[in-house]
C-alpha cells in the first residue's frame, strides 16, 4: 500500500511568521482514483509567498485554505494510476495539488508535460511555470516596455523578478534589480545581465537607487510592497507604470506599512495596477512558448533553491518569506 504525507494548515496564521504550530504532517494511504480522476507521484513541489496569504482569514482573489486541508502548492509529477481517457501511468504532468506526495484529482486539474522537451521537470514551476507566465504578462500588458526606458525589479533574483528583468533586457530597457546582499546582487548583474542591482539590505535605497537610476523610473515591478515601494514612488517619470505583484513585506507585518508618497501617482500620472497570472489563463500558450523560445535560445537564465524532502516543507517555506532562497524555491520530493 502506498503512503501518502501532506502538510495540512493546523491553524491559522494571524500576525508575523508562519511557525510549527501553524501545520501538521498528515500521513494516510494514497486513494485510489475513481473514474475521471488520476494518481500522481508528486516529485517537485513549489513553494511561493502567495501561500501566506492562504493561511489568513481575509478576502482574496480567491479561496484560502481550511483548517485541517492539505496546503496549497503546484507541483510537477508522475502519472501513476489514470481512470481519465486524457492520462496515462509514467506521464509527467503539472498541477496544482498541493503540500503532498501522492495526490489524487479530476484530471482536469492537470497539465501534461513535453516529455520530448530537453528542460528540466522543475523548471516547469519557475521560468516555464506560473512565475514565468506572472512575469511575463505582468511585464507586456501592464508594464509595456519600451526600448531605452528604465525598468526596476524588486526580489530581483527571485522567481519572478528575475524573469521580468530578462525579458526587460530582451525589450531594450535598462534594467536595474533590487535584491538583498552583495551575493544576490552580483548574480544578477553578472549571470543575469541587469544594468545595476541595489542592495537594500546596505540601508541606503533612496541615494543608490537614484544614482542606478539617473533618467528616473518608467516601470517599476514590485514584487515587495512597503518602504521599496514607497521609495520607488519618489523616483518615477511622469506616466511610469508600476506593476503590484507581491507584497511580501506586508504579508507578515504586524501593522500595514503606510505609504506616504502617493502624491507622485497623482502628479506624475503613474499607472499602478495589480496583477494576478489567472487573468490571462486562456493565453497561458503563447508565454509557455514565449518563456521556452528565450530558454532554448540562451536568452532566459534561472537558478533555484532546493530542500529535500517532504518534511522540509515548512521550514524551506519561512526561509523563503525571510529571504533564505537565491532563486526559485523548490522541495525535491523523489
């Protein structure tokens, strides 16, 4: 019989750091599917900021996770029993299945993999995945690029931001990250080919931001929330567009960060909209090929960090939030 371990949410979190006590590591037999329905070998599940905000009681963009339900995650595996037409044992598929090691679900929760594809399985949940695809339509729609304007990321060598300043670079701007520590930073000037990456860890942002920046800000791609946005805002162009991706500063604050500039957004006519990667699910093609095309092509670089093991979930998960990861944070499970 087949064991199955998922990390369940044990309680709500309700200020500061996710902790032992917020999960629970359930074990029970894996079921079997019943018609329509496949059973999956998870092998990589990823981890993302966005989970803290499964984990508060609060209206979102959609449903947060229940006491006692498996935590929420997408991860690529193996096919290992199909009684859907669609599926069959030893396909690779993607999904959305959670904080587990062998999920059963409808069929249509999963996406197939080109196994003829010479990429890497867990690629397929960084620069190939919903990282990739966030970056890449939250750069083209909202941030719409223009050759020789100026674009700053925050969480620059971050999943998603390091793909935003790639495919910036591939648009013509001048591309400057925010990352925190020398290392972070020289990744992404050196091995990503940004412009100029601050440190805002070195406690200095306004002054080294705005010497990176000698033209002003046009996009600005905020990943962080808080103060970075906040100084950001005293930077920017007139008609700058500022993608809202992530605020992970805020997602554990004990009190919201109050901006004090938005005055800018009104005087120099700012753009600033929020972004959510399902907004644009029926074109998830085009940036699948678009992501694949710039990789194949040496174009897109990314590098990731890995625990091992299911049980390493939780503690990999607050390592990220505190900015433990360089790159896309993964847990290897098989």
């Amino acid at each position: 019989m087949t064991t199955n371990k998922a990390w369940t949410l044990a309680a709500y979190l309700s200020g500061g750091l996710p902790g032992g006590e917020n999960f629970k590591l359930v074990e029970s037999p894996a079921r079997a599917p019943a018609a329509g329905e496949v059973l999956v070998r998870n092998i990589w599940l990823s981890l993302d900021p966005y989970m803290i905000g499964r984990m508060i009681q609060q209206k979102s963009y959609t449903k947060g996770v229940e006491l006692g339900e498996v935590m929420t995650g997408e991860a690529v595996g193996e096919v290992v029993e199909s009684k859907h037409p669609d599926f069959a044992p030893g396909e690779k598929v993607v999904g959305i299945t959670g904080w587990q090691l062998y999920p059963t679900a409808k069929g249509e929760l999963f996406t197939k993999i080109d196994a003829s594809a010479d990429v890497p399985l867990s690629y397929y949940l960084g620069c190939l995945g919903m990282p990739g695809r966030t970056a890449y339509f939250g750069l083209n729609e909202v941030g719409k690029p223009k050759a020789g304007e100026t674009l700053v990321v925050s969480a620059a060598s971050g999943a998603v931001g390091s793909v935003v300043g790639q495919l910036a670079k591939i648009a013509g701007c001048r591309v400057v990250g925010i990352a925190g520590g020398k290392q972070k930073c020289d990744y992404v000037t050196g091995e990503l080919g940004f412009d100029a990456c601050v440190d805002y860890k070195a406690g200095n942002l306004h002054r080294d931001l705005k010497e990176a920046c000698p033209k002003g800000i046009d996009i600005y791609f905020d990943n962080v929330g808080g103060e970075t946005l906040d100084t950001v805002l005293r930077l920017v162009n007139v008609f700058a567009r500022i993608v809202i991706c992530g605020r992970i500063s805020g997602y554990y604050a004990a009190e919201p960060y109050g901006i004090k500039n938005m005055g800018s957004v009104l005087v120099n006519r700012v753009r600033m909209q929020g972004i959510i990667v399902f907004d644009w699910a029926d074109r998830y093609a085009e940036a699948n090929s678009a992501l694949a095309g710039h990789l194949a092509q040496g174009r897109l670089k990314t590098r990731e960090s890995v625990a091992e093991g299911i049980e390493s979930a939780p503690a990999a998960f607050l390592s990220m939030l505190k900015g433990g990861n360089f790159g896309k944070q993964l847990v290897k499970l098989a």
